[in-house]
C-alpha cells in the first residue's frame, strides 16, 4: 500500500484498539460518558461481533482534537 501525497504513515498507535473501559479510564470519565459519545456519533466505533466494538485509538486522537478548545464553549 503506498501513501498519498501528504498522508502520514500509519503508526503501531494508530491501529492499536480499545475498549470502551479502556477509553474512559484514559478520558478519566464514566463508562456511560463513551457509550453516549459512541451512539451519538462522535466517537467512531468498530465492530468485532454482534455486539462488541472497539475504539480504534486514532480515532480517540481525532476525538480529543477535536474537543480541545476554550471552555465553557458557550463564553
């Protein structure tokens, strides 16, 4: 596979994959905060059954810079 101009090569992180528990003990939230965030949409989810998933950590990456900002949004 060879990359496109400007794409960066995946890294061993990148495919790395978590689980919801995962994701909220590094988030330092409750496990109900990631469910919300997942069916929500915010928060790409990746399939592994019928009904499990995993967090790829890319994707936890992209979720956090995304969030990153002044807070409280609303001042």
């Amino acid at each position: 596979m060879s990359l496109s101009q400007g794409e960066a090569p995946m890294q061993q992180d990148d495919i790395e994959m978590l689980t919801v528990e995962d994701v909220a003990k590094i988030m330092k939230v409750n496990i109900r905060t990631v469910r919300t965030w997942v069916q929500s949409g915010e928060l790409p989810r990746i399939w592994i059954g019928k009904r499990e998933y995993r967090i790829s950590k890319a994707d936890l990456r992209v979720f956090t810079e995304k969030r990153k900002g002044p807070y409280p949004p609303d001042i």
